[in-house]
C-alpha cells in the first residue's frame, strides 16, 4: 500500500532553518500539503498545493517539491514553532497522512 | 468567521456504536465538502472519510468501510459520524474537517472542530 514517510524527529536551534522532509512514489503527480499540530490542539493547514501558504501562516513557513520528496521549511525557527508536523497527499481511495515529523525547538 | 464544533467526550463498550457531530457556523454549509479524520493516543493522523453536504454522497476509506456512516442535517448544519462494532483501537480524538474551496472537492482540510474523544473500554 502507498505510504508517506516523515522522519520521527528533527532538532534545531531557535533562529535556525528546519527542514521536515516527506516521501511517497506518487508525489511526483499529487500535490503536498503539511498541517502543524500543537499538544492538545486540532491541526493547522500550514502549507498547500506543495508551497503555497495559507492567510495568516508566517511567511517564516514555506514548501517545495523535488521528485518523490517534498519539503517544509521553516526559516529562522521560533520557539513557538515547536510541534508535530504531518504532511498529507492524495491516494488512490482519497489522501493519506505521513507518520508525522516533532520539531524539537533546542 | 468558520467554525466546526463537535460534540462532547463518549465512553463506549466493545462492540457498541458511537455518534458524533459537527456543527458548522460562519459558511455555506452545503457547499464544502466535510471530512472525518482520527488520531489515536500518542498516534499520528488517519484520514476516515468525506461527505457531501449538498448531495448526502459520501465515500470511506477502505479500513472504515462497512463500519463507518456519514451523514448531515442542513436543516442545522450538521454533519455526524456514526462508527460500528468498537474496538478497543478505536480509542481516539475524533475530528471534522472543512475542504477548502466551495463545490470543489479537493481534500485540503482548511478548517477543523476541536476533537471529539472516543475511549472504548470495558
């Protein structure tokens, strides 16, 4: 069955770039779309359509796409940005979710 | 302004069913589609399904078929998610989610109710 993989954990220091990267076979063809969830808290589209992003997410925010991998990336890394990060693709019955990526804010 | 808000905790048996609803403010409600998805404790996100406030149509992921019915009230904009036969893994917070773009189905999840917890348990 299709899958979209995401590394468990990524660590950066505040003001640094975090990269949170998602893979899956049929990327190439179907758009990316990545959520932040904080402890306790519904998910919050950050990015759609691969790069675009939504009214009101910082432009710190930002995604791009490269064969079967599509990236989030966070550029200069706030304290706040800290949270479990999910990316999200079409598959063949409707879309399906990553494992989910924490970014741990040293 | 958009807002899904989901009805309260349930405590389940096995083998019982579980409702719950969502109701929408601030927007067409027929005119988005809605979707379901859960996140088991310390888990990640499954997507569950979507429904067509407009038409009633609906369509579930393969894991939920035969378990799962989706339907809605647009009398009260209301969407519901009815799951059978509980299992102990289907302990989970429970959430609806709005598409996107109006008449479109694009499964990009714009807007979400807080979460509803389901714990099955004998």
């Amino acid at each position: 069955s299709y899958e979209l993989t995401q590394p468990p954990s990524v660590s950066v220091s505040p003001g640094q770039t975090a990269r949170i990267t998602c893979s899956g076979d049929a990327l190439p063809k179907q758009y990316a779309y990545w959520y932040q969830q904080k402890p306790g808290q519904a998910p919050v589209l950050v990015i759609y359509k691969d790069s675009e992003r939504p009214s009101g997410i910082p432009e710190r925010f930002s995604g791009s796409s490269s064969g079967t991998t599509v990236t989030l990336t966070i550029s200069g890394v706030q304290a706040e940005d800290e949270a479990d990060y999910y990316c999200q693709s079409a598959d063949s019955s409707g879309t399906l979710f990553g494992g989910g990526t924490k970014l741990t804010v040293l | 302004q958009v807002q899904l808000v989901q009805s309260g905790a349930e405590v389940k048996k096995p083998g019982a069913s579980v409702k719950v609803s969502c109701k929408a403010s601030g927007y067409t409600f027929t005119g988005y589609y809605m979707h379901w998805v859960r996140q088991a404790p310390g888990q990640g996100l499954e997507w569950m399904g979507w429904i067509n406030p407009n038409s009633g149509g609906t369509n579930y992921a393969q894991k939920f078929q035969g378990r799962v019915t989706m339907t809605r009230d647009t009398s009260i904009s209301t969407a519901y998610m009815e799951l059978s036969r509980l299992r102990s893994d289907d302990t989970a917070v429970y959430y609806c989610a709005r598409d996107a773009e109006e008449w479109e189905l694009q499964i990009i999840l714009s807007y979400w109710g807080q979460g509803t917890l389901v714990t099955v348990s004998s």
